[in-house]
C-alpha cells in the first residue's frame, strides 16, 4: 500500500504541477478547453461506476465506451451547428423557434442536472459517517446546498464563484488521473503477486438493462458548453476544444472501468456510489480522502457553472423580463423540487432524458440545414443520432428499479 500511496501522491502532485503552470493556465486552448471538459467529467461517471460494473460485469469498459462514442456523435451535430446555425441564429423561422424551444429544454435539463449533481455529493459526503437515515440527510445537504446558491446568486451573483469554479478543474482533473494511476498501481501489485485474475462476475444484459444503460447518459453530456462561448471564443477553438474534452473524457472514463474491476471483484458487486469510496480504501488509504474531495469540489464547481450558464440563457430567452438576479432562486427552487422528490438514481435517469430531448432537437436543426444545404450523408448521419437521442428519452429507466429502491 505504500507504495500505491506514493504513486498517487506523486501522480496528483506532479499532474498539479503541469496544470497549474502559467503556460497551462494562460493558453487560450486550455482556457476553451476547460469549460467543456469540466461540464463532461463531474464525478458522476466515478460514483456511478458501481451501478454500472453491477448492471454489465465485465462488459463496463464496453458500456462507458459505448455511451462516451455516442456523446462522440452527438458531439459532431453540435459542432456542426456551431459552425453552420450560429450564423443564421437571430434568423425568423423555424430553425430560430427550434433553438428558442430547445434552449428552454436546456434550463430544464440543468435544473434537473444540478440536482443530480449535490445528490451524489450528500451521498458521499456522509458516508464516513454511521448515519441510520443517510439518504434524508444527503438530501439536506443538497437542499441546503441550493438554498445557498439562490441566495448568495440573488444578492451577489455567482461569477465570482464560478471563476474559482473553474479554476477547480485542473485539480479535479489531476485528482481523477491519480485516483486511476492507484487502481492500475492496485492491479499492477497483485499480478506481479501472481493473486491477478479476469473477474468472473459477468451477468447477463437484457433489453431491459440496455434500458438502465441508456439512463446513465448524463454522465457524458456537457460538451454542448462550448455552444455556448461565442463570445469568449472563435469558432474553430471551440469546435477543435469540444473535440478535444470528449476525447480526453473517453479515454479517462474507459480507462478507469477497466481499473476498477479487479477490486470490484475483491470487494464485491453492489451498485450504491458509496461503494467506491470501499474499492478506494482497499488500493490505498490516502484515496478515500481524495475522492471526497474530488466529489465536493467537482459536483459544487460544476452546479455553480450550470446554475451561472442557465440564468444567462434565461435572461435571453425571457428577453430581460425576467431579471437576472430573480433567475438564481428560480433556478435553485426547481432543483431543490427535483432532489426533494426524486432518488438518486431516478435524478440521473430524469437528466439523461432531458438531455436527450434537448439534444434531439439540436439534431433536428442541424437536419433542417443539411436538407437545405443537399449535404445527405451529414442528413442521414443526424437523422441516426438524433433517433438515439429520442430512444434515450422515451426508454431511459431509472436504475433504482432494478436494485429495488
């Protein structure tokens, strides 16, 4: 364990290092580029990992893959309407009424994505403790949480926060990178030991589970951020940078499924986000801290970024009548309804569909330009990833179903 703790130590140091170099920090590439990745990569994907690994076995890289190529697609219409709506966007017609529409499925999408963001956070926040009623009081420190943000948003905004937010996510993303670096350092030991073995747990996926799978696509949405920077960003950045996150995104989600096998077959197969702070304790002691700290700091920056980003986009939308400082609360009270009547898992399932309907939409704008611009193979591609996103929508279950929540 000493030296798997090294590894980590050293890892997260000397990743922390290079990132917040001012050579980092001050190119313009990483500065796009950080929006979108930190929008993608909230610990979702790391706490989720056990209802995953439970529904599919062996097969997780494969699912993580799956949806990662699938956010890819859905990536490429999006980049496409950069390029090509963005200049017609103030345009009447039907491609402006399918934005206006589209934009508010946003809001909704968010609303219900910050609550299954500080829902996850309470979970793991109270797992050190031996509470008998956990879930209730994970779901006070969401609510308390979002009573917060509306009322520090009303009186004084959140840029502020948001910057420091953001400033977050070099360390979120070195903290990701060591907490994998430790597993492989995990697998790496007990094979040398010769106690490595391909694990036997591989259950078989039903139509039914593909169904659950497709409830866990929020965890690789966030890309569409970079839409969003016009006026921050060129075109071309934000297209080359949105590109470039859901790339990184993929490579570090499948790489972390495959590392956490092994100690999912040590350990045991049970599908709650606690049960990866028990994998952690076993690969070192020093990463039970680090995931926590990569929870609060991940899932608080990126609510702070959804809740800041939408009261723009709801300003606009309202076309001021709405005053911004009135979208803050506004925003926070439908979360705090969201956590309030919904489980963990039937919130992640909720942001998977809203997502989906909001990108489905995206992809009939981007369908609309290409038939008027005779592009048939871009029409028929958009035509098959905005059908996914309407099957996301209409069949993405909620896992508390299949674990009886």
């Amino acid at each position: 364990m000493v030296v798997i703790t090294l590894i980590v130590l050293v890892t997260l140091i000397g990743l922390n290092w290079v990132l917040y170099s001012s050579h980092v920090q001050n190119s313009e590439r990483y500065q796009a580029m950080v929006v979108p990745i930190a929008n993608i990569m909230d610990i979702g994907f790391v706490l989720l990992a056990p209802a995953i690994v439970y529904i599919t076995g062996l097969e997780s890289p494969l699912t993580y893959a799956g949806l990662c190529a699938l956010a890819y697609a859905m990536g490429w219409v999006i980049r496409y309407n950069i390029e090509r709506f963005e200049p017609i966007a103030k345009e009447r017609g039907i491609l402006h009424d399918c934005s206006y529409v589209a934009n508010w499925m946003l809001i909704i999408a968010s609303i219900v994505n910050v609550g299954y963001y500080l829902q996850l956070m309470g979970v793991i926040i109270i797992y050190p403790f031996d509470f008998g009623n956990g879930d209730s009081i994970a779901t006070i420190i969401a609510v308390v949480s979002l009573i917060a943000l509306g009322v520090i948003g009303y009186f004084f905004g959140l840029s502020r926060f948001n910057q420091m937010g953001q400033r977050t996510t070099a360390f979120n993303l070195a903290a990701v990178l060591a907490i994998i670096a430790g597993f492989l350092a995990y697998n790496g030991g007990a094979a040398v030991a010769g106690n490595w073995s391909v694990p036997a747990y591989n259950p078989p996926v039903t139509t039914t589970d593909f169904r659950y799978i497709l409830g866990f696509y929020v965890i690789v949405q966030g890309f569409e951020a970079s839409r969003y920077l016009t006026k921050e960003y060129s075109t071309s950045r934000r297209i080359q940078t949105m590109r470039n996150a859901q790339i990184i995104a993929t490579v570090i989600y499948v790489l972390f499924s495959v590392s956490t096998l092994f100690l999912f077959d040590e350990v045991g197969y049970a599908p709650t986000p606690a049960v990866i702070i028990t994998i952690s304790e076993v690969a070192s002691p020093v990463l039970p801290l680090l995931v926590l700290l990569l929870v609060i700091g991940s899932q608080f920056s990126a609510s702070i970024n959804d809740i800041h980003s939408r009261s723009d986009t709801m300003e606009e939308l309202s076309d001021q009548r709405i005053p911004r400082r009135y979208t803050f609360p506004l925003l926070a009270a439908g979360s705090i309804v969201v956590v309030l009547s919904m489980d963990v898992f039937t919130v992640v399932a909720a942001a998977s569909r809203m997502f989906a309907a909001y990108y489905a939409l995206q992809c009939l704008i981007a369908l609309i330009i290409a038939g008027r611009r005779r592009q048939w193979t871009h029409f028929v591609g958009f035509t098959a990833v905005g059908l996914a996103m309407v099957a996301i929508a209409i069949f993405g279950l909620s896992t508390s179903v299949r674990i009886g929540l």
